[in-house]
C-alpha cells in the first residue's frame, strides 16, 4: 500500500522512472517537497490570476474603452517588477534560449490582448472557467514537445475540467428551453492555443533557466510586443487618458499586475518542478476561486460587478464547479 501511494506521488510530478527506480530511490522528505511545491505553487497562481480576473473586469467595465490601450498601461507597469528582478538577480542571460523567452513574451501579449476582449462581452466568472479548456491542447503538446506521458486518470480529469468550461460557457435565451454560446468563444479560441504555446515554451526554457530570469526575459519580450500598439496614435492617447483618470485608477492598475505577477510566477515557479500538463489542469481551480470573490464581493459591496444569476444560470455554473472539483480530484 505504501509503495501504491509512493508511486502515485511520484506520477503527479511527472516522473517517468521505472517501478524499481522509484522503490530503491525514493526520498520521502525531497520527493514529498516536490509534490507540495508545485501543487501550492498552482492554487497560489490560481487564486492570484483569479483577482487579476476581477480587478480587469472592474476597470474594463467603468473606465476603459480600448483594450489594446489597457493592456499597454498593464505592461508598462510590469517594468517595474521586471526591473526589480533585473537589479537583484542580473541579466541570466543564456543565448538563445534567453531570445527564446523574448519570443514567448511576444505570445504572451496576444494571449493576453484575446483574454481582454473576451472579458469585454463577458461575465468574470465565464471567462474564468473558459480560459481552462486550453489543458486540452496542453496535454498532448507536452506528450508531443516535452515527453511528459500521463495516465488515463489524469486524461479524464482534463475531460472533465473542459466539460466545466463547455457548461459554464453556455446562456440562457430569451427563449426558456434554448441556450447559446457565449459571444466570447471566438476570443478565448486563440486565447488557448497561444496560450498553450506560451506554456510549453515556459517549460522547455526552464531546462536552461531560473524562474525568476525566465520572467525577466519574457518581460522584456512584452514591452517589445506593445511598441507595435504605441505606434497607433489613438491607443496612445488613450492610454494617457486613462493615466489621467486619477490615484484610484493608478492604484487599481498597480493591484492588478501585482496578483498578475504574483500569478504568473506561481505558475513559472510550479512549472519548474512539476509537469506542465497536471500543473496547467490543477490551475483550473480559478473559476471555483473567482466566483467566491464575486459572491462574497457581492454580499460586502452589491452590485459591484454584474453576474447572471437566475437560476438556470447559476445551475450551469455550480455543474461547471463540480466538473472542475472532479476534474482536479482526479489529476491530484
């Protein structure tokens, strides 16, 4: 029983050793470090990524008009994290994996301007279960590019979780017995196949480099990204719009790419010790993480952030956070 539970713990970590191996070189303090690690470090991504979710929403709603022009604003403000890193830990430069990374920063912006959009037309706590499906490209990319070969557990539980995104992206019509699809599908299909690249880069890179470096380098690769949006005049002087709407906006802004750093450090942080397939799905814990902020922002400040929530709607959403429940079960 005790090798059983020894052996499953080291299948999380995506450690493909035979059966033998693992008996004769289990460390029961190193091996368990591991699996905590990235484990925590995924629900710490999660739970960051899911007030970055709101804050977006919040702003996106009440200030901001050009999304391009917001995300801008997000990246310039990034520097000053980047630059912290810069100061403390050097360049780490690595050539060319460290022009890779710049390239991975360039996808980065195109996953994150898609997400914006999408969050444009739709409900926080929908675009937080649909930014989950892109496990299902994860998985067989990491099969394809990394090696990382996972059980049939760990496949249905990826099922399950992108059943939970189908679930909650579906509406009520007007009609009672009819439903549509969300209008912000078509954002979120790019979303998850750049997003699914991004994720695979970030793991192959960290074969050749530290998490933090690898944030500086993918940092640099989206100020460079946003040079092409600060080229358009409108967005330009939208963005210096949106500098001047005042201390709370600012403080807004900083908030946000704060838990946005903090997430996607998390998330570098957990990559780099456990798989990137069962990292990636137990993330999609973020919509269950979102829609408590949403109901307990709801119960201290009413109406701050709109939400459907007549029953067939919170119907689909509560079976689209049972899905994830299962579907993290059984990768975990």
């Amino acid at each position: 029983m005790q090798d059983l539970f020894l052996l499953r713990l080291f299948s999380l970590c995506g450690d493909q050793r035979p059966i033998t191996r693992v008996h004769e070189n289990y460390n029961s303090n190193s091996d368990f470090s591991i699996i905590v690690n990235w484990f925590i470090f995924s629900l710490m991504g999660a739970a960051s990524l899911a007030v970055t979710g709101i804050l977006d929403k919040l702003l996106l709603e009440r200030y901001v008009r050009n999304s391009h022009a917001y995300l801008v604003l997000l990246i310039l403000v990034q520097q000053i994290f980047a630059a912290g890193i810069f100061l403390y830990m050097g360049s780490g430069f690595v050539y060319p994996q460290s022009l890779y990374a710049v390239a991975a920063g360039l996808v980065q912006i195109l996953y994150w301007a898609a997400y914006l959009r999408a969050l444009k037309v739709e409900e926080t706590t929908r675009i937080a279960a649909l930014v989950y499906v892109y496990p299902v490209f994860v998985f067989p990319a990491a099969y394809i590019f990394l090696g990382e070969a996972l059980n049939l557990e760990d496949y249905i539980g990826g099922l399950f979780l992108v059943l939970s995104a189908l679930f909650v992206s579906y509406r009520p019509t007007v009609r009672a017995s009819s439903l549509m699809l969300s209008p912000a599908l078509k954002y979120m299909f790019l979303f998850w196949i750049f997003y699914a690249t991004y994720s695979i880069a970030a793991k192959y890179l960290l074969s050749f480099m530290d998490a933090w470096h690898l944030m500086l380098w993918l940092s640099l690769g989206n100020l460079l990204a946003i040079l092409a949006f600060l080229g358009n005049g409108e967005i330009r002087d939208e963005a210096v719009r949106y500098l001047r709407s005042g201390r709370l906006f600012f403080s807004a802004l900083m908030a946000q790419e704060f838990f946005s750093f903090l997430g996607r450090g998390a998330l570098i942080f957990a990559y780099s010790v456990g798989s990137v397939a069962l990292v990636s799905s137990v993330a999609a814990l973020q919509p269950f993480i979102t829609l408590v902020y949403v109901l307990i922002l709801g119960i201290f400040v009413p109406g701050i952030i709109k939400e459907e929530t007549d029953r067939k709607t919170l119907s689909l959403k509560l079976t689209a956070v049972f899905f994830i429940i299962i579907g993290v079960y059984l990768i975990s």
